[in-house]
C-alpha cells in the first residue's frame, strides 16, 4: 500500500470548488518553499516535492491566499 503521505487526493482535487488556476500557483510556491527549505520535509518526499504541496493544499493543512 502506497504511503499516504505521498498520496494526492484525487477526489478531493477533482471535486474542489477552489480556482484551478489560483490552487496551481499556491502548489507551485508551496514546493518551491518545501525544495528551498530542506531538512526532514524535503527528505520525506524523495524528490517529489509538488506532489507533496498539492496534497497539503487541497487537504487544506497549509492555506493560502493571493494579495489581488
């Protein structure tokens, strides 16, 4: 059985009523934050670092927002 933090929620990324657009970008920063900081939460994703940002963003266990 695959790790389920290394699992994307595809129900619940098919099924968000958030901005495709807008979640893009938020998952984008947020690996470009988990590949620029290192340490144990860049380890624990083997590389795959977007995966990872577009779990904790659709999961909601990091929020975002955009400045308009």
């Amino acid at each position: 059985m695959a790790d389920e933090s290394r699992v994307i929620p595809m129900d619940r990324l098919v099924n968000t009523d958030k901005n495709m657009y807008e979640l893009t970008n938020a998952a984008i920063h947020r690996a470009e934050q988990i590949a620029i900081t290192g340490g144990n939460e860049a380890e624990e994703t083997e590389g795959k670092t977007i995966s990872k940002a577009i779990r904790e963003i659709v999961t909601e266990e990091v929020k975002y927002e955009f400045k308009r």
